[in-house]
C-alpha cells in the first residue's frame, strides 16, 4: 500500500501535476490522521470496555461482602437482643428482691458478653486502590463510599468505644468484687450482699443502655446496607440489557 502511494507520488512530480501533487499529499496526510484517529478509538473503546468489565467484577465482589455483613450484623443483633434480656433480668432482682436460683449463673454470662463488630471489606479496598472513579454512577459510588467510610465507621465506633472503656475500669472489678466464675457460669459470693450493691447495678443499667444503642445502631446498619446491595444490583442488571 505504502509503495503505491509512493507510485502515484513519483508519477505526479515525473508529470510536473505539481497542484496535484499537493491535493493529493494532503490527502494522504488526511487519510493518515484519520486512520490514527481510528485506531484511537478502537483503542479507547477497547480500555472502556475493559474497564467496565473490572467495575462489574468488582460490584459483584462488593455486592457478596455486603451480604455477608447483613449476616454478621444479623447474628449480632439476635445475639444483643438475648443479652438485653438478660440485662432486664438481672436488674429486676434488686427491685423485686427476688430469691437466688439456679438460672441467675446464665444470665449473669449472657450480661458478660461483650458485642464486637465484623464487617468484610475486602472488595471496597481493592476498590480504593484501582480508583473509585471506576464506579461510573455518581450516586452509587457516594453511597458505596458513604457506607464504609462513614456509617460502617461510626457504627463500630459507638459499639465498642464505651464498652471497652467501661470494660476494663469498671465492669471487670466489680465482677470479681461479688462473682466468681465456675464453667463460663458466674455466681455470687454472697448472694443478699451481691443485691445491696448500687454500683453494681448502675454499672448493669449503664451497659443495657449501651447494649440497646449498639444494636439500634445494627439495625440502622442492615437499613444502610440492604440499600447499596439494592443500589448495586440495579447497576449491575443494567448492565445485562
């Protein structure tokens, strides 16, 4: 091809068609920039689509680690709603000066338990290192963000921030003041003295409250999440059609 423009080159200036040659050169060069321009979009059309094609993969990803912390989340929530009772259990016996039985040991173990938070975010760091311009949609991409950086966040903040701070400095002492632990059972030293006791039992209403703040902000947190699993889906039914 490249000797046949050639050809026709070397023609033109042979037969001294100098306005011809020109027109012609021209139009080779313009041949040549489109051919370029060509190329590049098949070019950009090629990484767009690649692009696509990992932002696709990656809303899937994102998608199944969001569910397995619907499910997390879920399982803490049945859990904490246990350990409430139990706190309500525990706090009525002071108030109705109700006898010692065999069943208190248990629910002094359910108060015991301390709520963790664990969330999967694997697919959203990998996200954050490809670029998060990857998510082509504008609002999910602030949902995605949002979520992780910003209710995720705050939501494991709020649960284990005054747990652990009244963890160590009050709860565990006053334990060990009146309870001891026999097989993951905790039972009173002196069951009626156990009873008088009114910072032990402040510090049991103070955890319940904080035990039902933590799993309000659970559910909030299943609220949040069950959006951007259904905002994702959406993007990625779209992209079926």
């Amino acid at each position: 091809m490249i000797k046949f423009f050639r050809r026709i080159r070397q023609q033109l200036l042979t037969e001294n068609k100098i306005s011809k040659y020109f027109l012609y050169a021209i139009g080779e060069i313009v041949l040549v920039v489109i051919g370029i321009l060509i190329a590049l979009q098949i070019n950009n059309w090629n990484e767009t689509k690649k692009l696509h094609k990992r932002e696709l993969a990656l809303l899937s990803e994102l998608n199944s680690n969001l569910e397995i912390n619907i499910i997390n989340l879920e399982n803490d929530i049945i859990k904490q709603n246990k350990s409430i009772k139990s706190f309500n259990y525990i706090l009525s016996l002071p108030h109705n000066n109700m006898p010692y039985n065999d069943s208190i040991p248990d629910y002094l173990f359910d108060i015991d338990y301390t709520p963790d938070v664990i969330l999967v975010s694997s697919a959203f760091q990998t996200l954050k290192s490809s670029g998060l311009e990857l998510i082509q949609s504008d609002s999910l991409r602030m949902a995605i963000v949002n979520l992780h950086e910003v209710d995720y966040v705050s939501l494991m903040q709020e649960t284990r921030r005054l747990e652990d701070q009244l963890w160590s400095a009050v709860v565990i002492p006053l334990f060990q003041k009146h309870l001891r632990n026999e097989n993951d059972r905790w039972i009173p030293n002196d069951y009626e003295s156990w009873l008088k006791d009114v910072e032990f039992f402040n510090m049991v209403s103070f955890r319940a409250s904080l035990r039902n703040s933590s799993t309000s902000y659970k559910k909030t947190a299943v609220d949040q999440t069950k959006h951007v699993i259904d905002l994702i889906e959406k993007e990625l039914k779209k992209s079926k059609k």
